[in-house]
C-alpha cells in the first residue's frame, strides 16, 4: 500500500469516527467508524471477519498483523508428529481482504496511545480508531529461564509454541535425532496457552519414535502437579499406546537449563536431553501487557466480560490468550474466536450508541490427538453471571471424550476446516 | 390437558421476548457460537464432515438438539454443548439458522 492510499483511508476512517460520535449518543443507531484490530490470530482474524460482516460494510476495519499468511497452533502438533505439512495449516488473508474489505497491514504496532485514540507501527505512522482490538495471543518470559534468556540458546532450545518457523524447526530436530534418543518436554505452570497442547504433542511425538525410532524416550517435565486437561484420557492413551516410551513426571518445575549440554535444570533434578522442548511461562502478548493497560498478576489484562473491554483504558477491546480468564474458560484457539464474536458484538453495539448484550454466551471445544488418527476433546458453556461479573461455566454441560476414538480424529480436522473458514474465509 | 402446551410454548415466547428485548441481535449472536464447527451462519465448509445448520426447518434441528440434549440421540460432543444452552436459546439458533439462505 502506498503512503498516499493509507493516508486517504485514514482520512475515511476518521470522518467516518466523527459521524459515530455525533450520531453515537441517539441509540439503537446504525454502527460506523473505523476499528483497529491488532494481531490476525483466532482472535483477530474472527472480529474483523465480524466487524465486517455485522455491520453489512458500516464499519471501517483495519488488520494489523505482523506475519504474510495465518498459521494455526491447533492441528501444527501434527506436523511436529511429521503426519502434517506447514501447508496444512497455514491460510491466507485473502478472503479477510477481498470478500471482506478488511484493510490488512503487515507491521507490528510499537505503541497505543488511548487518550488520543492511536496506534504507533514500527515501520512508521500512526493510525487513529474509534475503538481498538489488541489480540496479541502470548509472549514468552523468558527472565524465568535465565539460560534461555538469549537469542543462541532460544534457537537451540525450541518452545514451537507459536506456530511457524519453530514448527518446522522442532520437526527438524526430532527427525536429526538418533533412534534411542531423549525428547523432553517442559510445560511452565498454569495458566498458558492451549492447556492439553503439551500432553497432545507428547503422544504425537511418541507416536512418531514408535513408527521410526522405536529405542527413543519421550519424558514430560510437567511444572504441575498432574496433567492440567483432560487427564484420565491422556493417562490411558500413555498407559495403553506408549508404556515403554512416555515418561510422566509432574512437579517437574523448570529453574533454568544449560543450552550447552541441552540441560534441564529441575529445583532437585536435571536432565539431559537429545531434544529439549521448553514453552516457557507465559503473559500477554507485549503490546497489550505493555501498554499500561490494567493487568492482573502482572501477566493478563483484566477485562469487562460484556464488552471484552479494558477496564483501566476506555476504548481498547482485548481477546484471545491475552486475557485473564474466567473461571475454568482456557487459553484456547476456539475460545479467542468466541471472545471475538461476543466483542464484535458489543463494539457494533457500542459504535451505534447503545450498551452491549447483558446476556452473553461462549463455549469451547478442544480436540487433542492421542495418535495420529484417534483424538480426544473437552467442551464447555460459559455464560455471564451478574453476581460475580464474569462468565461462569453452565452446570451439567461439557464434558471430555468417552474414549478415545477414530471419529474425533476426523471431527478435529472438521472442526479446523471450519473455524479457519470463520476466520478468515 | 390439551392447554398445557400451549401454556409452556407461551411462556417460552415471553422468555425469548424478554431476552430479546434486552439484545435485539441475541439470535445471531446465540448462533454464532454454532460457527466454528458449523460454519459462518451455518453454512459448513464442504466436505468437512460436519452438520449444514443454514436452511435446515426449525423443527427438524429443535428435535435434534432435544434429542442430544436428553441423551436419546447418541453423540460423540452434541450432547455435552446442547445442554449449556436454554430451551429458549436453542429455538432462537434453531429460528435463525432455519432462515439462513
């Protein structure tokens, strides 16, 4: 895009913001103005797919989003498990651009100046908005790990916990390894992204040595103390499918590792692995947990659970990974599309000067794979209760799997074909 | 004996008014949290072996979701989702899919 043609844009956008606001405050009006969504995950993708759509083209939507095509951490377990390609899970902006209009910008933001209603982007410009999305998922910090707080030893010990390039590099490794080798797997404490991801990609890798390098260990250095989703389940598949390969070991905290020797230092333990994997602790993706936006535990920004809304900075909407969450609600993929609907929702609500829904409803579900045809799931319904002012879960509903099983295999590639088509399609 | 259904359908449309009146889109926003298996307004990816909601007759996916919902119909998922989700709520998603073109 040239400079010329962002300028203009900006131009519509910001008249039509000032037709929001003078129109804003008679209700129940048509929505307009110009929202910027920062980050093109399940979370930001789904809302400018929304803004756009539920506003019929009233609402002027720009997407910035720092990678050229969207990759999905669901399903990317599988190409770790060398059963998946990269060009399995990886889906372009096109349709957000074409047949939606979103106007895409590949940048990173820097800054977000709520006050005055603008974003800083690192190659330069600001845009201003009359309400902002940051969809930013997670970063990594990396200060609890010091021996992986450098950029060698990040590129040697992988977390591949943001689908991409570590993806393929973690397969890489694994396939590098020797028959009778050690992969080790260190998951941080609760929360993190995606709750049964680690134990998922402990059995896909498993099932990869089983099929090619059938002397090889898979040990799980677990910062819990017991599988965090879906544990019955997993336990069986380990127990059943991979009693000689996997090696469970919860209250296994990562202190520190040598990335020299491929070292994890446990509080009393250490391990030497041929492949060592650590998702390190996470908190919100920088620019949300950077922006002076109010967070709890210092890591998650807190949220109105009717609007998605900041409830330190008026205007900025957050979803996805980014949030605190509410009780028993993941850090999950289909979860940040859920959030993105509800906040698409109340911003059109909001632009158009009436209140959000008193009554919203989300829900989950997660498969995981066990093998790579059998998968497993956990769901559940979350609505908003008055009292506690956060979504609670509904009682009596969700669940986990029976048992595993072939037809859940096929519903998570359903489910994955589906959610991206809601995205981005 | 004959009046008890209607009563309870009237009841059941004084609820969904009122929800309705406190979110006039609580349909389309009910029947978006269908869309990441189902497909954008139940329109599902071809193919991905999973249910078309767009167009269906009302009564045709209400009694599915009764269905699920007391365990008649076998389920791998359906039976846990559909019950967090009210009577009410079900037949606004099963109103808006059914005039989904």
């Amino acid at each position: 895009m040239t400079l010329m043609k962002r300028r203009d844009f900006l131009k519509i956008g910001a008249a039509a913001g000032a037709m929001a606001s003078l129109y804003g405050c008679a209700g129940g009006g048509k929505a307009s103005g110009h929202v910027v969504v920062v980050g093109g995950g399940y979370g930001g993708a789904t809302m400018a797919k929304y803004l756009r759509m539920w506003s019929e083209g009233g609402v002027q939507v720009t997407l910035i989003e720092r990678n050229p095509t969207f990759i999905s951490c669901p399903i990317s377990n599988l190409v770790i498990g060398g059963t998946k390609t990269m060009e399995d899970i990886t889906v372009s902006y096109e349709g957000l651009k074409n047949k939606w209009q979103v106007r895409v910008i590949q940048d990173d933001v820097v800054a977000v100046d709520p006050a005055k209603r603008s974003i800083s982007l690192a190659k330069g410009g600001n845009l201003s908005y009359d309400r902002l999305v940051l969809s930013p998922g997670v970063d990594f910090m990396f200060d609890q790990v010091p021996g992986l707080n450098n950029a060698a030893a990040q590129a040697k010990i992988l977390h591949a916990w943001k689908a991409g390039p570590q993806t393929v590099a973690l397969r890489k490794q694994l396939e590098d390894m020797k028959n009778g080798g050690v992969y080790a797997i260190s998951i941080p404490k609760a929360p993190y992204r995606c709750p049964p991801g680690p134990y998922e990609r402990a059995c896909l890798v498993a099932d990869y040595f089983k099929r090619s390098k059938p002397k090889s260990k898979v040990i799980i250095l677990d910062g819990n103390e017991d599988v965090v989703s879906k544990k019955g389940l997993f336990m069986k598949a380990w127990s059943d499918l991979y009693k000689d390969i996997i090696d469970y070991r919860p209250n296994s905290e990562l202190k520190d590792v040598d990335a020299g020797t491929n070292t994890a230092i446990l509080e009393f333990d250490k391990l030497k692995a041929d492949v060592l994997n650590v998702i390190p602790p996470q908190r919100a993706g920088d620019i949300a947990a950077k922006s002076g936006l109010k967070l709890i535990n210092n890591r998650w920004v807190d949220i109105n659970w009717l609007s998605m809304e900041s409830t330190s900075s008026p205007g900025v909407h957050v979803i996805g990974d980014a949030i605190f969450p509410a009780p028993t609600m993941p850090k999950s993929g289909h979860m940040a599309n859920q959030h993105a609907k509800l906040g698409a929702a109340a911003i059109l609500n909001m632009l158009a000067g009436s209140p959000p829904s008193p009554t919203p409803l989300v829900m989950n579900t997660c498969y995981s794979y066990v093998d790579v045809k059998q998968a497993i799931h956990v769901a559940s319904v979350h609505t908003y209760d008055e009292a506690t002012k956060t979504m609670q879960p509904v009682k009596g509903a969700g669940g986990v799997s029976a048992a595993r099983n072939e037809i859940e295999g096929k519903a998570a590639m359903g489910w994955a074909k589906n959610i991206w088509a809601d995205m981005l399609a | 004996m004959k009046l008890l259904p209607t009563v309870a359908a009237l009841g059941l449309l004084a609820a969904t008014s009122l929800a309705q009146a406190a979110d006039p889109n609580l349909a389309r926003n009910l029947a978006a949290t269908c869309a990441n298996c189902h497909g954008t307004n139940g329109k599902a990816v071809p193919g991905a072996g999973m249910d078309e909601l767009a167009g269906t007759d009302k009564a045709k996916t209400l009694q599915k979701l009764a269905e699920f919902k007391s365990g008649a119909k076998p389920a791998s998922i359906m039976h846990q989702i559909s019950k967090g989700y009210t009577d009410e709520q079900l037949d606004l998603i099963a109103t808006y899919f059914a005039a989904q073109k």
